[in-house]
C-alpha cells in the first residue's frame, strides 16, 4: 500500500498548512498524536514527539483530569510546575472513553490521527472497545504506544506498576547505596518513567518508518522495568557466563580506578573517572606534583584495580586537600575527566549550562508567569526542536478538537455533555 504524499496529507488534515513549504517545518510536522495516558512514562513520549513538530491532544479525564496536574509544586487550580514543564506542547481536551458517546468521539479522533499514547493497565482498552484491533479497523496506519510496569504480556501483565516498582523489578535498586547497606532511591523517583517514555518515542518513530514502507501501524509495547534493564551494561552477560552478582558499589566502581565521587576540602564533592591507563597516568601526574605519587605498580590496570580500596584511599586524600573549584581546574588543567557532584543552584550558575541554553525560560500566555524548564534533547541542526508552550489548563482546547477537527455542531456538543462523554 503506498502512503500518500506528505504534503497533501498535510493540506488535507491540517488545512492552515496547505501552501505552506513542508521543508521549513519541524521534522513530526503533520503528524497527530492523541495523548490518553497519565503521570510521566507515555505522556513523556508524546512531549518528545511534540518538541519536534507533531500535534499532541492531551485527552483526559472530565473532571480533574490528569493526575500529574496535581503531583509536585502547586502553582494553580489546576496545574503544577511538573504539569507545566512535562504536558509541555499540548492541547487538552476532555473525553470520557468509558461512556459509549466519549468512545464514539475517541474513534472519529483515531481516523484521523498517526499514534494514539496509552498507560492502561494491559486490557483496559480492549474492555472499552478501543483495543487496537478496534483502532487499526479505524484507521490501518495507526501506531499505538503501550506503556505498562510489566508489559502486554507474561505473568505479571495485570500487575500495577510504578517507576519505583520498575527501578527494583529491573535491577537498579539492587545498585544503589553503599556496600553492605539498604537500598535507595537511584536518583530520581522517576527515572524509570522517562527511560520508558524515551524507549516509546524512539519505538513510535520506528513504527512510523515502517508504515512509511507498508503503509500499517503496529503495537509499540514498552515494559517500565525493560528500560532500566537495558541500561545496566554488562549486569546481565557477567551472571550469565561467570555467575557474577554485582552489589552495591557506593562511592566508586569495581571496573576502574580512581572512578567514583571524592570529596574536596569546602565540604564538596566531585566526579573523576579514569577509565583507563592513560588517564590515570594524568591523574598520578597531578597528585605526584602535590607530593603524594602512587606505586610504580598501580601504572597497569591490572595491578590497580585489584587494590581498588587503596588506590580510592589515595585519591581521597588528595581530593580533600584542594576546594572544589581548585581541583576542577587543576583536572581540567591535566585533561582529567573531573565535574562537580552539581546541585540544581550549581546548574542554574553553571556558565556551560547557560552557553548551551540547556534551561528554556518561556511565559506562559495562560498566566502570564515566567517559567523555567529543561531545553529540548537532542539538538538537530536543521530542524531543532522547541518548547513552544507549557502545560494546558484542563479542556482549554475542546473547542478545537471537538468543532475545528470533528466538526461537532452546539447541539451534538450539547448532547456529548450531558452525556457526561466531555
């Protein structure tokens, strides 16, 4: 099946482009992403898409809508700084998919949709009618995301799941904290949320290809705890072929040396990683000059990384010798991988940070207040994405779904709500 021209399907569905040079659009410019789910994992995929072109409705629930609206720092009735940074791009329009007016609407919106972003429970669409193979009846080149804690499949499908759920179901708790103590928090609570939403993107834009070939949709079905999994390098191949364990490393790593987090002596901390020999022949070099040289064996990995302990000992010491900024340069200064262990004042003071406009400081029209959220990743040099909005107030865009898109006249509208569908 040959899938029509680009710019015509963009004339056709997106009237206010017709004339308009496809070229000097975003690269998802034309594509139309209905956004179901809630709190961070697909909603974040749908905010990737967005950043670079693609249209996203953010369907949600009348009422109260998205539950993220009300998770982290309240800043409206409405709306929190996570809702305005992570909805970024978004149109809000409110359907309920469980009444059979909402789901009628939800099908109209499909047939003239590209991905449709979900984070059900496995079976919950299917229960109101929406399974997939109701949806590519609809429309045969749709891509549908699903994302779930355990995936469409296997024993633990029906199972609720959280990135929390997924950082120990997937093996990074397991890493995280110091040798010989509990288990904590890998760093943000969220981690596998975006690692999941990231994996989804990516997975939506490779169906896409493929329907660019075929001219049909597919499924996308992204496990929370898959995705951490995926990150843990050689976790899974070291207990497979020696039996290897790894535990909690705390500070340092077992792999290289020094390599881990050393303190400084202004109560800071910072990163050195000397991956391999030459970088610890440059880190050696910068200690001797300070009056502490290593053992001429401790040169060779081999001989190193055994004595591990000693060798961070060694470094420590050094390190809290120095403040931070003094040792930073003086890493800098012997091309030693060096940063700070930066808080979020670090970040926002960072010069780097500030050249490469990595935080994105944007009025938001819905309320006149300056915000500041991170920038758009990756950077493309043709065709960069952008943050042009921040998170809608709830169904502030039903009016453009329900009569621009679908074309719903006062009284169908009128019905929809009585029936309790928006």
């Amino acid at each position: 099946m040959q899938r029509p021209r680009r710019s015509s399907r963009l004339s056709r569905r997106f009237p206010k482009l017709a004339g308009r040079s496809v070229m000097t659009d975003k690269p998802l410019t034309g594509l139309r992403v209905l956004d179901l789910a809630t709190f961070v994992a697909a909603p974040f995929a749908a905010s990737l898409l967005g950043e670079f072109g693609a249209e996203v409705i953010k369907i949600e629930q009348p009422g109260g809508g998205d539950p993220l609206r009300s998770f982290g720092t309240r800043v409206s009735k409405d709306s929190t700084l996570v809702w305005k940074s992570e909805a970024r791009n978004k149109k809000s329009a409110c359907l309920d998919l469980r009444k059979p007016e909402g789901a009628a609407l939800f099908k109209r919106l499909v047939a003239i949709s590209d991905v449709v972003c979900e984070n059900f429970r496995p079976g919950t669409l299917e229960k109101w009618g929406l399974g997939f193979d109701a949806l590519s009846a609809l429309n045969a080149g749709l891509v549908l995301l699903r994302i779930s804690g355990y995936g469409q499949t296997g024993p633990y499908a029906e199972r609720p799941g959280f990135a929390r759920i997924a950082h120990a179901m997937g093996g990074l708790t397991h890493l995280a904290g110091m040798k010989g103590e509990a288990p904590v928090t890998p760093g943000s609570t969220s981690l596998a949320d975006y690692a999941a939403g990231l994996y989804g993107a990516f997975g939506v834009l490779t169906a896409l290809r493929q329907r660019d070939k075929s001219g049909r949709g597919q499924v996308v079905d992204v496990a929370l705890y898959e995705g951490i999994f995926r990150f843990l390098d050689e976790v899974a191949p070291a207990f497979a072929r020696n039996g290897t364990i790894r535990g909690r490393e705390g500070l340092y790593t077992v792999t290289a040396c020094p390599h881990g987090h050393y303190p400084t002596s202004d109560g800071k901390w910072v990163a050195i990683a000397c991956t391999n020999d030459r970088m610890f022949e440059r880190f050696a070099a910068l200690v001797s000059a300070h009056g502490a040289p290593p053992p001429a064996h401790w040169f060779k990995g081999a001989s190193r990384v055994p004595e591990r302990d000693a060798v961070n000992e060694w470094a420590a010491r050094f390190t809290a010798t120095l403040d931070r900024d003094a040792l930073i340069a003086a890493c800098v200064d012997g091309e030693i991988p060096c940063a700070s262990v930066a808080d979020i004042s670090d970040i926002f003071a960072d010069p780097h940070y500030a050249a490469r406009e990595v935080l994105r400081r944007i009025t938001d029209l819905s309320d006149g207040q300056t915000y500041v959220v991170p920038n758009v990743v990756p950077r493309l040099s043709e065709t960069p994405g952008s943050v042009d909005t921040l998170g809608p107030p709830l169904n502030s865009h039903a009016d453009y779904v329900f009569k621009e898109l679908l074309g719903l006249s006062e009284d169908e509208i009128d019905k929809a709500r009585a029936a309790g569908a928006i």
